[in-house]
C-alpha cells in the first residue's frame, strides 16, 4: 500500500530558508538515498499564508510519495539517510515536524 510523509518547515518571524539550496542540492540528496527504498516521488509546496490569509504556520512543505510503509522504513535505517538529516542546517534554521501515515 502506498504510503506518505510530511515534511513540514515552520514560518516563525526569524525563520530563514534557502529556497534554491533546498531544490537544487538537498532534494537531490534526498533522491540518491532514498530512492533506491521505494521512495517514488516528492513535491515541493510553499506555503506564505493559510486559507483565512493570515501568516501560515508552516512555510515549506514536502510530500513524500513511497511503496510501502516498509520502504519509508527501510530507507531511513540506511546509514546514508543520517546525511539527508544533517543537511538541514544548511538550507534552514528550524527542525521540521514531520509525519508519516498511509491513506484512509
């Protein structure tokens, strides 16, 4: 069964993130380690504000399409994955919130 992690950025006032480094060099990343899991696709969504047009709370946001739970699982057990972890800081000074699940 096809499964999905969330990947969620915070928009706090002193929130920085590098936008061309994220899509140019850490999703690349992210496509040499996990890929060969079972990762299928991703996308990418910037998020300025929420519906009622107040600020969002989450700036960024990446979908992460994968085969199988087991799969999402098997790639981040891969050793590689820790680089894909210790990128961050490199792109943004926030942690992420990030979420995994399967449809309803």
């Amino acid at each position: 069964m096809p499964h999905t992690s969330l990947i969620l950025y915070p928009n706090d006032p002193d929130t920085k993130f590098d936008e061309t480094y994220y899509l140019q060099t850490h999703m690349p990343l992210v496509d040499s380690v996990w890929k060969k899991h079972g990762m299928t696709s991703w996308a990418i969504h910037k998020h300025n504000n929420a519906l009622d047009g107040s600020p969002s709370k989450y700036l960024i946001t990446a979908t992460v399409q994968w085969e199988s739970q087991e799969a999402t699982q098997a790639a981040l057990k891969d050793p590689d994955s820790a680089r894909v972890f210790q990128d961050i800081p490199n792109f943004t000074n926030k942690q992420p919130v990030t979420l995994t699940g399967d449809a309803l």
